[in-house]
C-alpha cells in the first residue's frame, strides 16, 4: 500500500512543518502536545465538549479526508483512548452518587471515539475500526489496513493514530519506574543512560492508497513480536527482510525508537550492531517522547526522508547516502517489538 500525504500532531511543531528550523527543547519528563489552532477545522459548541485526544485526532485526520472525495475506511490505533475523560466520569459517578451524570466524558472515554468522530465530521459510512493493542496497536492498525487492500475492500483509507498524557496513567506508570526521577532534557535524553524515560502524546495521520500515483512513499510490510529474546529477535528481522526479498545490507537507513531508559534500549543497540551496523541511522523520541503507539511518528518521520524534505538535525545520527529501503524498528517496555518496512 501507498502513503499519499501524512499530517502529525506532536511535541514538535509538526503540524505546520516548522519543526525542522525551530525543534522544540524539553526539560522534565512529559512532552505535552502543541496543538494548532482549531479554528475553521472544529466548530466552537463542539470544540468546547472535546477532550484532548479527541481534538488532537480530528485535528490530524480531517484536513487529510478534506483533499479526497471519499475514503473506504478508517483504521485508528490507540492504547487506552481518552482515558483523562474516562477517569473524570468515573469520579462523576462517585460524586453524584450514580444521579444525574454528564455523558459527554463517558462517550468521549472509548477508545472508538476518534474514530466515530471523524466518520460523523468526514462523512465517511464505511469500515471503521480501532485497534487497542498496548504497544502494537498501531502495527496491527497497519496488518488490518494491508489486509483490506489485499482483499480488494478498499482503494483509499485513513489510518493513524492518538495518544494523550493522563495524569491518572502518568502517575501510575511513573510510580512502577517507567520515567525517569532526574531533571533531564531532550537534548541530553538519550544519552542519560539512567532508568526511565519521558512521556509523550500526539497523533499521526496517513492516507493510503491501493496505487501509487503520486505517492510519498510504499508501506510494503509490518512484523511484530511479543517476548523475544536477543537470538528470536535477530532471527526475526531476518525472517520479515527475507519474506521482502531483502537483506539487511539492502537496508540503507534504520529509524529506531531509543528513549533513553537504560533498562531496555539494549535492544537497539544489539540489534543495530548486529544487522546494520553502517546504515543511516535516525532517532525520534527525543522529539516527542515515549507513548504506546509511538511507531506512527516513527513512520511519519521515515515517510518525510523518503519524500526528500528536511528532517530536524536532532534526529540524525548517521547520513551518508539516499534513503531507499526503511526499516523503522521499535519496542514498547523491551516486551512488544514492531518493524515497519517503506520504500521509496
């Protein structure tokens, strides 16, 4: 399948594209979403009753289903949804003693709410999915959406994906170590080598197609793995290269996920040592942090550097030739592990 245009919602000021002359610097550990200026997009009644994460989607999606006619579908990938609402409607029933309760928060909670949202505001009545899968959402977002083109049931589609920072999952996630307790910045960020990470939020947005005329980049396959070890994980890039008729040599450019936690960005570094040892080599959650579905602005990013625009110095740390062949490899907690294959 084929990758048309792309819209972010980010940490960074991706949503107009300033972000490659002026990177936002973080200091702390949460990347707090810049959101855009919504007006002309939403209508204030609605605007006022959404929630984060419900803005930050519509504010991805529906500038891309307003540049075609039609789309077949609408594949969303989140790991809790509008959990901040969720937890506001919770305590409303603890408050009101289960009375009167307000049930915009409650419909505005499910993880299916985004979607719903941009099939109501882009008129889309055909296939709508979200895909809960904690860190491999996105990536069976991007199965189920190959499976549809393969089946001849779609020619175009919309697929991305939200994340917002509750305070509730936050402090829970930071009380079983998953960010780090020191200052650090995102300059300094992967570098830290102490436990822990930062926490992001955002959404990316991608209309695909079954053809590629005028297309930025081909999503050619997606691989994920739960629980490897070291040898499992090697085998299976090797595996998911091979299926491809590719090698890891054919491989010129590797977007990976290293966030900065000692405990588990081994992984990179074993697998980047191993297979691809002189690729282009790119990082991207010192922009926008760590969040489940982070894989999407991983492949935001790897479609920018196969459309030939300029990518923030930040996140280089090897370029010495064109950007043909992209793997983008990323993990969630060293458990869930996905790779993404684009091409040029």
């Amino acid at each position: 399948m084929y990758i048309l245009r792309t819209s972010c919602i980010s940490p960074q000021k991706t949503h107009d594209g300033s972000y490659v002359q002026e990177t936002v610097s973080y200091t702390g550990n949460k990347y707090n979403a810049i959101e855009p200026d919504y007006k002309g997009l939403i209508r204030p009644a609605q605007l006022r009753r959404m929630g984060k994460s419900i803005r930050m989607g519509i504010g991805a999606g529906l500038p891309l289903l307003k540049t075609i006619e039609k789309v077949d579908g609408i594949i969303l990938a989140s790991s809790e949804g509008g959990l901040e609402d969720c937890i506001k409607f919770l305590n409303q029933i603890e408050n009101y003693n289960e009375g009167a309760l307000t049930p915009t928060n409650f419909v505005q909670s499910t993880p299916n709410a985004l979607a719903g949202s941009l099939a109501l505001m882009g008129g889309c009545k055909a296939y709508n999915m979200t895909h809960v899968h904690r860190g491999l959402a996105f990536e069976n977002a991007l199965l189920d959406a190959i499976l549809l083109f393969e089946e001849h049931k779609a020619e175009t589609l919309l697929l991305g994906n939200v994340e917002e920072i509750s305070e509730y999952n936050f402090n829970i996630e930071t009380l079983a170590g998953q960010f780090k307790e020191e200052e650090t910045s995102s300059h300094n960020l992967l570098s830290s080598q102490t436990p822990g990470t930062v926490c992001g939020e955002g959404s990316s947005m991608f209309l695909l197609s079954d053809k590629p005329d005028n297309a930025i980049a081909e999503l050619t396959d997606v691989a994920q793995i739960c629980f490897p070890s070291k040898e499992d994980m090697i085998k299976h890039i090797n595996t998911f290269l091979d299926k491809n008729a590719l090698k890891p040599d054919d491989i010129d450019t590797i977007v990976i996920g290293k966030n900065g936690d000692s405990k588990t960005d081994f992984w990179y570094d074993y697998v980047c040592d191993t297979l691809f040892d002189s690729q282009n080599k790119y990082y991207f959650k010192n922009l926008v942090g760590e969040y489940a579905t982070s894989m999407a602005f991983g492949v935001f990013l790897a479609s920018e550097i196969l459309d030939g625009r300029e990518v923030p110095e930040e996140t280089v740390i090897r370029k010495s030739g064109v950007a043909r062949n992209i793997l983008i490899y990323n993990h969630y907690k060293g458990q869930q592990h996905g790779m993404v294959l684009l091409r040029k």
